[in-house]
C-alpha cells in the first residue's frame, strides 16, 4: 500500500502563521527546512526569502563547553533569568553527533524541563544531518524563521565536539564558553582557538567546596587572555565564575552579553561581523550543494566504488581517481 504524504501548507500559510507567532505553524516551518527533498528545499528557499525582512533582530548567541560542565543545567537557568525579564528566547543545538545517533526530539526538552514549560521559551533539536555543514545549515535557518516568530534571543548550543564551535561561532554575535574547575591543570588540552573564539568563560559549579577552585581557574584563564592578540570587536574577553545550580552569577553573564553588544554596536563591528556571515553562508551553501550534487550524480555513483578500491589497493593515484569522477559528473 502507498504510503500517503502530508498535504504541504502554502507558502502563505507559513507566513502568516509565523509572523502570528503561532508556534504549531514555526515547528512545521523548521521541519520543513529540515527537509531533504529537493520540492521542500525549493519552498524552504521561498519561505525564507519572504520572511528575510522580519529577521536580524535578535541577540544570537553560542554556547560550548567541555564534557561535565553543566551546560544543560545553566543554558535552563540563564534562560529561564531572560525569559523573567519577558523576552522571547529559542534554544536551538547543532549536533554533529546525531547523524550517528539519530538524536531525541524530545532529548533537549527533557533536560531542561523548566525551561521548556516556559511560555517566553522554544526548544528546538537539530537534525540529524549527513554533515556537520548540512546540519548547520539547518539551524541558521530555523534561526531565521525563529527571528521571524518574534523571538528576541537565540541560543545556539553545540551539542557535538570538534568544528561545531567554529561552526557555531560563524552564525552568532556573541560566544560563551562554558569550563570546569578542579580538573587539574586548567589550561591543559584547551585548544587555544576556541579560547580566542570566546567572548566571555564562565566557570561553572562554583560552589559549595568548589569556590576556591573556580576563583583559581579564573584568575589563570583571564592571565591566559592576556596571551592573545587583541581581538577585531575592540573587546578585552571576560572570565567569570557562575553555579547555575544556585543561580549565583547568571544575572552578571547576562549583563556582560548585553555590554558586549552594545559595545559592538558602537563600534560597528556588529553589522560588520553580520555581512560577513551572510557572505560565508552563501559559500559554504554552494560547496554543501554542488558536494550533494557530485555524490548523487548517476555516473558517480556506478563507477566511485570501482575507483575507491583501486585507489585503496594503490593501482590508482587519488588524485587521478578524482579527476576521473569530476569528469563524470560534468556529463
């Protein structure tokens, strides 16, 4: 028996529905975005471009940090301070791992409970994706459609490891960098570009027998800072401790994003930093597209097999193996 598609919405429809800030109409928008068929692509693309002038407004921000810092635990207690203060926030993740999991739609909201009771408060996953730049991809285009929804604050989680913080870093104003305390050498196995990626460190769990240790490490990342050649944005990084379990420190990590943008606004490095992101996206959208291209071309796909084992079984030099399939996939 035929299994029988959901009618799609028109256009229009998305529309209106997003811009009423209807959040059954925002979901079926994002999971069309999500969409891997060429048909829900090309309206996805229609749906953005319509919706593009009510987008921009909102503070983007990127959030990381090590294994075991509690990320899930403060991104609930800072949203839940800005949510009290009657703004709007999303909570997106990009998630590399998913491809190999599949991930939980309801993985994010379970674990922020609270959060995701909160009226002023949406959570959105990210899907599994067949690469990280898919993937990241997807969510600069919920967080669009989420701009257009009214929202007024974006978070935008790495959920993975490895490229998502660069990843992250490129679609977002202002990036926090979440690390431990007490797990010996402070310092070792930082990679140096995700500190000079950071906006602001905070220290998490600094409580209870804790505290000293958190006051350590912060005097020895704002040192490490000091390393580091000035920053584009004008702005000197800030380290500060925090325990989200107590809500200690959350209101001052707000207040210094909120200094920052002001402080990037002034000095135009705001709208700069914006102009920049739109140009990377449109360039990494052409590589991701003409690479999707080249692995379902026909041609390519009957003769890759035979070329990767005789590249394997070094018959064939991989280069001249790539020229091969390129060829192919002008035909």
């Amino acid at each position: 028996m035929a299994i029988r598609r959901k009618k799609r919405l028109d256009i229009s429809q998305y529309v209106e529905g997003i811009l009423q800030q209807d959040r059954v109409r925002l979901s079926q928008a994002i999971t069309l975005v999500e969409s891997t068929l060429e048909e829900d692509r090309s309206l996805a693309r229609q749906l953005i471009e319509r919706l593009l002038p009510y987008t921009g407004k909102a503070v983007r921000i990127g959030i990381t940090g090590v294994p075991g810092v509690g990320k899930s635990t403060f991104i609930e207690a800072l949203g839940q301070y800005i949510a009290q203060q009657g703004k709007k926030l999303a909570v997106l993740a990009v998630d590399p791992s998913s491809q190999r999991s599949r991930g939980s739609i309801m993985g994010d909201k379970t674990r922020m409970e609270l959060l995701a009771a909160n009226q002023n408060a949406y959570i959105r996953p990210s899907p599994a994706g067949t690469s990280l730049g898919g993937v990241a991809s997807r969510t600069r285009e919920t967080m669009l459609l989420c701009e257009a929804a009214g929202f007024e604050v974006i978070f935008i989680e790495t959920v993975g490891v490895g490229q998502s913080e660069t990843v992250v870093h490129g679609m977002v104003d202002f990036f926090l960098l979440l690390m431990l305390a007490g797990a010996g050498d402070e310092l070792q196995g930082i990679k140096k570009g995700i500190m000079e990626m950071a906006d602001v460190v905070a220290i998490t769990k600094a409580d209870g027998d804790n505290q000293q240790k958190a006051a350590v490490a912060k005097a020895e990342y704002q040192s490490a800072f000091h390393l580091f050649p000035p920053a584009a944005n004008g702005w000197f990084p800030k380290v500060v401790t925090c325990s989200a379990l107590h809500n200690e420190g959350i209101e001052h990590i707000w207040s210094l994003t909120n200094e920052y943008i002001e402080h990037t606004q002034q000095n135009k490095y705001f709208d700069e930093r914006r102009k920049e992101q739109n140009l990377r996206w449109m360039y990494e959208t052409i590589r991701q597209t003409l690479e999707e291209q080249f692995f379902h071309h026909k041609e390519v796909i009957k003769k890759l097999p035979q070329v990767a084992q005789q590249i394997s079984e070094g018959t064939l030099p991989p280069l001249t193996g790539a020229q091969l399939l390129l060829d192919l996939a002008k035909k």
